[in-house]
C-alpha cells in the first residue's frame, strides 16, 4: 500500500513540476505572392480589370485554374496586410476573403472540368490542396471574425480531398 501511494505521489508532483508539452500545429510551407496593388488603393479597379480581361481569355482549364489559385493566394496575402495595417481595414479584409474564397470554388470547379476531359491536374490539385490548408491557417491566426470563413475553407478542403482522393 505505501508503494501505491508513493507511486501516486510521485506521478502527482511530476505532472506540477514538469512542464506539460503539447503540440504545435504544424505550419504548412507554402509562401503567398506578393498582391501588389491592395484594395484600398484608388488604382486597385486597374488590376482587377486586367485580372478579369486576363481571365477571359484563358481557355485550358488547368491553366484557368492555376491562374484562380494565383488570384486566390495575392488576395490571401492582401488580407494579411490590410490587417496589419489596422483596425478601419478589417472590414475591407473580410471582403477581400471571400473573394479568395470565390477563386478557390472557381479553381475547383475549372479542375473538376479538366478530370472530365482526362487531363493531368494532379500538381494543381497539391498546389490548391497546399494553398487551402495555407488559407485555412491563415484564418485561424487572424480572429474570431473569419469562423465563417474559416469553415467553408475547411469544407473546401474537404470538398478537393473527396473529389481527388488520389492526389
């Protein structure tokens, strides 16, 4: 019995003095593209007009993909920069991710096009797999105003791993 409790003791008194380790996230390595011009510039229409010009004329599905997957990552690091510039750009910066969010859905739809046509999409697949788990930890450090954001990012990323489970 004086084992027992000794035992207990001693397992007791080394779980307050050492320290308790836990788990770290694991950080994705995935570097975001400088945006350029933010949205809050008054030239900031400029670039989003030749963005779309530029779209319309992209006809490969993998590389109108690529090209959503591009938009989505300047508009993701564009978010990250309006938040540090403030409190008066938050607002601003959850717009600029649901824009992020739109190109996702696009760049996935433009693949889901592209597997029909028994084209190769798998390192596009792994880039937007890379740059939704990039978003997803990205929303996760901002505040607790991206919950929503960050749950249809996480249902994206659902979404990519049911469809291509094989990438």
């Amino acid at each position: 019995m004086k084992k027992f409790c000794l035992f207990f003791l001693v397992f007791f008194i080394s779980l307050l003095i050492f320290p308790r380790i836990t788990l770290a996230e694991k950080q994705v390595d995935y570097d975001l593209p400088y945006p350029g011009l933010l949205p809050d510039s008054p030239f900031y229409f400029l670039k989003t007009s030749r963005d779309n010009f530029l779209d319309f004329f992209i006809n490969d599905p993998i590389r109108k993909a690529e090209f959503n997957i591009l938009r989505a990552d300047k508009s993701l690091k564009a978010v990250l920069i309006l938040y540090e510039k403030g409190e008066n750009e938050k607002e601003l910066a959850e717009n600029v991710i649901s824009k992020s969010e739109a190109f996702y859905k696009e760049a996935l739809k433009k693949l889901e096009e592209a597997n029909k046509q028994n084209l190769e999409i798998g390192a596009v697949v792994n880039k937007l797999k890379m740059s939704l788990l990039k978003q997803e930890e990205i929303l996760k450090s901002l505040t607790k105003e991206s919950d929503e954001d960050l749950k249809i990012t996480q249902d994206l990323i659902k979404k990519v791993d049911r469809i291509f489970p094989q990438s």
